[in-house]
C-alpha cells in the first residue's frame, strides 16, 4: 500500500516495521535511496533490504510519531519523527526523512535518517 500523503509513510514505515516484513519497508523507498543506519549509508534495494533484515531480526516494535512536516510545492517533503524502539531494550530517537512524489501520487522515501543529532 503507497502513501499518499507525506505523514502517511510514517505510519507505513511503523506497520511494516512492526509486521517484520523487510519486503514491505523496501517498498517505501526509491530504488536509488539512501538509509543512514550505524554510521553506514545503504544505498538501494539491495543496501536497504540488508539493513533492515538484520534489525527485524530482534523482534523489536515501533512507535513512530510525526513530528513536522515540511513540504514544499515541487514535489519534495521533509518529515521529523520522533521513535521508540523495544523490548528487549529500549531505545528512542529522532529521524530526519526526505520524501518525493512519484508520477501516482505516492511518496517515497529519498533519505532516511533515523538518528538526527540534537
């Protein structure tokens, strides 16, 4: 399911997290995105799948919030979310996220990073 808003990839992003299906995360992105994750930058499908299936491994749960939304008139968007992460451990940040457009109206991620510095 495409998000049609830029606030609704949040909330696709936190289902498909929560479900474990790295095929569903992946189908948020760009083929050519970027995810920052541990200091490394995962670039594609391929970068992006390899990512996410080694964290979907600790069966951890999402809840992600939307902080702001700033959208501009050509297409693009920035988001800010705030994120917990738990059990096992618990774990909360901030993301930073640039979504597009695409010709059907979806969006999808262009950048994801989930840990901006405060």
């Amino acid at each position: 399911m495409p998000a049609f808003t830029p606030q609704e990839i949040h909330f696709l992003f936190e289902r498909a997290f929560n479900s474990g299906n790295v095929e569903d995360l992946v189908a948020l992105y760009e083929p050519g995105a970027v995810l920052v994750s541990g200091g490394e930058l995962f670039t594609g499908y391929e970068g992006i799948r390899n990512a996410y299936t080694a964290f979907l491994a600790s069966g951890a749960r999402m809840k992600l919030d939307t902080r702001a939304v700033i959208e501009s008139g050509e297409g693009l968007a920035v988001l800010y979310g705030a994120w917990s992460l738990g059990p096992p451990s618990s774990t909360q940040g901030l993301s930073t996220e640039v979504v597009r457009r695409q010709p059907d109206g979806s969006w999808m991620f262009v950048i994801d990073n989930p840990h901006t510095p405060l």
